[in-house]
C-alpha cells in the first residue's frame, strides 16, 4: 500500500519481451498488484511473463492483438475487480522510471486529484536526449489534443505513463476508449466530460534499445480523424447533454461562419482572378464578415474553455 491506498500496476505488454522482466523487478514494493496484458506479441514476450517468478503479478493473454488502448481496458477491469484504489498504467519497453511512481501517486493521495500522467517537457535536460522525430510529433499533437480534449493547461498528452484514481475510473465508460495509439488522448477527453482535475508531474522519459511500434504513416492517417471524432463527441457530451453552455453554440456556429467565409472567399478570388470581372464590395463582405465574425466565435469559445479547464 501507499499512504493506505491499494495500488496496482496495468503494463500492457506487446513485443517487449527484451525489457518486460526488468520492468516488472523494478516496480516499487509499496505496489500491491502488476496486471501484465499480453497482447498477442509476435516474439517472446509470453514466454517470458510466464517464466517470472513475482508474486503480485496477474498475467492475463489475448488471443488476437488489441492495440495498447484494448490492453489498458482489460487491465483497468482486472485491477479494479482486485480491489484497487490508484491504477498506474507502465509501459513494457522500459522508458518509464518506477522511481518515479510515487512523484505520479502524490497528486491523487494528497492533492485532491483524480488522474496524473507524466510531461517530459518540464525537465530541459531531458529533452536534450528526446529523439527528434519524437520531440516534434508530441509537440505537434500537443495543440490539436489540448483543442480536442479541453484541457489547456495539461502538455504531453500523448505520454503514456499515467495514474487515475479508481472512483473516477470506474465512472468512465471503458467500452468506449479508443483501443490504440490514440488511447491517452482519449483518457482526458473522456475526464474533462466529467470535469476531472489533471495534473501534469515533471517525469522525464528513458530512451534506450526499445522500438516503438507506432508508425508515423498511420499517425498521419488516422489521428485527424479521431481528433475530429473526439471534439465533437466532448461538445455534445459536456456542453449539450450534460450541461447546455454557449460553447456549443460558440463553436458550431463559429465553426459554420469560418467555413462559408473560407469557401466563398476562395472561390470569389478565383473568379475574379481568372475569369473577372473583379468582384464588388458586397461581394468580398459576403465573405469577409463571416470569417471575421466566425474567427470571434470560435476564440470566444477557446478562451472560455481555458477559463474553464480543470485544475
């Protein structure tokens, strides 16, 4: 236990049969169960879970593989059928510090919140050994995510080691996390519906042999989509459904305006530049005053949602 409270560890494990063993022997003795899910790994990665000799560990095996989101899904369920009070999600390829576990469980033991996750930007030295590639698809990510999820305050969306406090994580609906890459970012979407409090914890992350198995082409492909799903699922869930705000109206009608202005306006300039004859005030007010109007809208409804972020 720690400071009373029953904690255990989800490591959702695929491909990492080199690190998983260390992994696990690092893992603090103030932690009350690991929940290891195999997730249909193509190398060794069973057969070494099934060779450790720990106590606490509850090792549950998919048959077909489910991305990490599907993982977590069946460790948050195991964990919190054992009886936990703080589920900690570790990855197994071993870039996260077990040292550091206690520096994630603070927050919700004695700060009054209900989730913490890890921000590797906070820590300058190192960010000077993040790999490039790394270092800017988290930033790039980090804006849309904060745009889609609500919280602006929190960076390092997309960091994977995080804790949750077990009443909030049974309120959340599992069955609708997404079930790969994009499973932390839809962590604080599903929070901020129900107004949790985040708090980002200074956690630098360890860079060795491990390869990620993300793969940038699919990033591309399919993260704009489920950016674009999940901000309009917060809007209705929070802003309409739960508690009607003018954020809705702000940002659909905003929204709205900037489309037609954008649409109007191109099509107005390529009219007038290529066929003619160049178009009159009314025409460019048609579009200039929706993109000026819709531009205000949709700013009004970024600052409120700042103002309003959980903290």
């Amino acid at each position: 236990m720690y400071q009373g409270r029953r904690i255990f560890v989800v490591i959702p494990a695929y491909n990492v049969a080199p690190h998983v063993a260390t992994v696990i022997k690092g893992i603090p003795e103030f932690v009350d169960g690991i929940v290891v899910v195999e997730d249909a790994s193509t190398d060794d990665t069973a057969d070494v879970l099934r060779g450790i000799q720990e106590t606490r560990v509850i090792l549950r095996v998919h048959e077909r593989n489910q991305g990490v989101g599907g993982a977590m899904v069946t460790g948050f369920r195991t964990a919190l059928e054992a009886g936990a009070d703080i589920v900690v999600k570790m990855d197994g390829d071993g870039q996260m510090d077990p040292a550091c576990l206690a520096r994630l469980l603070d927050p919700i033991v004695g700060g009054g919140y209900t989730y913490a996750k890890g921000n590797r930007f906070l820590s300058e030295d190192a960010l000077r050994h993040m790999p490039r590639t790394r270092f800017l698809g988290a930033f790039v990510l980090t804006f849309f995510s904060k745009l889609v999820s609500g919280y602006w305050h929190v960076f390092d969306p997309v960091n994977g080691f995080l804790a949750i406090e077990a009443g909030m994580l049974r309120r959340l609906p599992l069955h609708r996390l997404a079930r790969r890459y994009f499973f932390e970012t839809d962590m604080l979407v599903q929070l901020n519906v129900f107004n949790a409090r985040v708090k980002d914890v200074d956690i630098p992350a360890r860079y060795g042999d491990e390869r990620s198995s993300m793969r940038l082409r699919h990033v591309v492909a399919t993260f704009p989509v489920y950016l674009f799903r999940r901000f309009w699922y917060r809007l209705y869930q929070k802003h309409v459904l739960r508690e009607f705000s003018a954020v809705a109206v702000f940002w659909v009608v905003g929204l709205a305006l900037l489309a037609w202005g954008t649409a109007f306006g191109s099509y107005t300039w390529l009219h007038s530049t290529f066929v003619g004859p160049a178009a009159t005030t009314g025409t460019v007010m048609l579009s200039a005053l929706p993109l000026i109007l819709g531009f205000q809208l949709v700013l009004q409804a970024m600052l409120i949602e700042i103002q309003e972020s959980p903290r």
